[in-house]
C-alpha cells in the first residue's frame, strides 16, 4: 500500500538531511565559527515586574534544526554563547528537530545539559518536533533537566515577588491550549508566553494576560531584503516573521533562529541568540 505523500514527503527530506549532513561532515563544513552567530539584546518594559526582578535575563533560542545546517559542534559552540550572557533562564522555543530525532538525540542531551542559567531552563514544541516523534522529544528535555512548558507555566520567585513563565504547544499541529495555560496561571503577577508560532500572538495579545511573547517558527524567511525585510512568510509567520512587535499592550518578538530547513542558506539573516532584559517600570 503507498504510503501518504505528505510522510513520502518527510522521508525524502530526512534522507536529504541525512546525505547533506554527511557531506559536510567529510568536507569539514560543520565547525562552530562565533561570528556566524548574532546576539540579539532586547529590553522589555514589564508593567506589573516587581523590582525584585529588575533587570531579569532571558536567553531565547529558537529552531535548532540538529543535524541540518546546525550541526552538533555548531550546537556545543551555541550553548557556550548562551553560557557567557549569564542568563537567570533560558528558554527554547521550539523545532529542536527537523526530520530525524533517533540518530541525533544523545547528542542534543548532552548539549542542553550544558546550559546554565542561574534559575532554570524551559522549552516548548515545535511541529517539526511533534513530526519526528514527541514523546522522544520530550523525553530529551527531561533528561536534560528542562521544563517542558508545552501547556504548562512555570512559576518563579523572588520573596513574594512572582513572574511566570507560560508555553503552549505547537498551533501548526493544533496541540495548543491557551484555554488550559490561563486555568493554570495565577490570576495576578507579571506572565510571559513562549509559543514557537508568531501569529499566535494575536490570540495571546486579546487575553491581556501577557506582557511579553516569545516566538521563532519562521527563521527570519532566511532571506532579508534590506528595506523591504522578509520576503518569505510560511503559515503562522505571516504576520510577525521577524523582530520586535506591539500587540495591544503586549510585546511580541521572533527570533530568525539557529538552524534552517530544507534549504541551508541565510542571505542577511543570521542565526540569532536573542537575550531579553527585563525591567520593571519602577525601577526603570
């Protein structure tokens, strides 16, 4: 019996990712070089932040893409960069994988379990982590000692002073459930939401819920025209495909991301860390 084409599909692109990680592998293509990497500093007023948080530190990194452009020495030298910023947390916005998760999940544990941010690091899902395989997915954030927020919110402290860290699942697959995030969010104190798709936002931004939403999805179109920006706008990341945006009374932001997909190439849209600062407005 045929297979559906949309999995004909992924097993072509697997076994294209599969060859092209070879070559560059022989070639030696895959070295971390820093200066390929840019690192993003965005300062977030947050209305209600107690100053306890003041000056709070974000590192955000989106669409890793392992085995792809983003290799794992690619990927060991990231977390490095990350590691020197000296975040209070660290969160990962979703599409750790592309179209293979078995061959490359040890090495992606053994990276994540680098990181070190002072307090704790999070994550959602992406859909292309849902395609390879979720349960494993998540299996590997838990190995690696982060939270997996797909639905979920993560509380942190200071004294008395709270700020939580709110994810949904991936909106592409329809494994979102903004409905059961604000059931478990407290009903006051500073939120922020990581959801891998930007145009969610529009959603989120209606809840007045939220100060700050952090998504990635769209890599930037990999293709910036300087003074037009991003010709490339897949489903989700039409509306926001890159940078900073005000959504109402909340801040939305995408990330270009690490890796790439399908095609390995950026032209004026570097892989991006982005480190986000948090400010509370009595102190600023």
């Amino acid at each position: 019996m045929k297979k559906p084409r949309h999995i004909r599909h992924r097993a072509f692109r697997r076994n294209l990712q599969l060859a092209m990680a070879t070559l560059s592998e022989k070639i030696g293509s895959d070295q971390f070089e820093p200066s390929a990497f840019q690192i993003e500093q965005v300062s977030v007023i947050i209305p209600d932040l107690s100053p306890a948080f003041h000056g709070y530190k974000v590192a955000s990194i989106a669409d890793i893409h392992l085995g792809q452009w983003l290799t794992p020495k690619r990927l060991d030298g990231v977390i490095g960069l990350i590691n020197q910023q000296h975040p209070d947390l660290v969160a990962i916005i979703g599409d750790l994988f592309s179209y293979e998760v078995d061959r490359l999940s040890a090495e992606m544990a053994a990276s994540l379990n680098k990181l070190s941010p002072k307090d704790v690091s999070v994550a959602v899902l992406g859909n292309h982590d849902h395609w390879v395989g979720e349960a494993t997915v998540r299996e590997i954030l838990r190995r690696s000692g982060i939270i997996d927020l797909s639905n979920d919110v993560h509380t942190l402290y200071r004294g008395d002073a709270a700020l939580h860290i709110a994810g949904v699942d991936s909106v592409t697959l329809h494994k979102h459930r903004l409905d059961v995030v604000l059931a478990k969010l407290p009903p006051s104190g500073p939120a922020i939401l990581l959801a891998h798709e930007p145009d969610f936002a529009d959603v989120s931004a209606t809840t007045g819920r939220f100060s700050l939403q952090i998504s990635g999805h769209s890599h930037g179109g990999q293709l910036i025209v300087p003074g037009i920006g991003t010709l490339v706008r897949g489903p989700h990341a039409k509306k926001y495909p890159l940078g900073r945006y005000l959504i109402g009374e909340m801040v939305h932001y995408t990330s270009r991301g690490l890796g790439t997909n399908v095609f390995w190439i950026r032209i004026n849209c570097p892989p991006e860390i982005t480190v986000f600062t948090l400010a509370s407005k009595e102190s600023s």
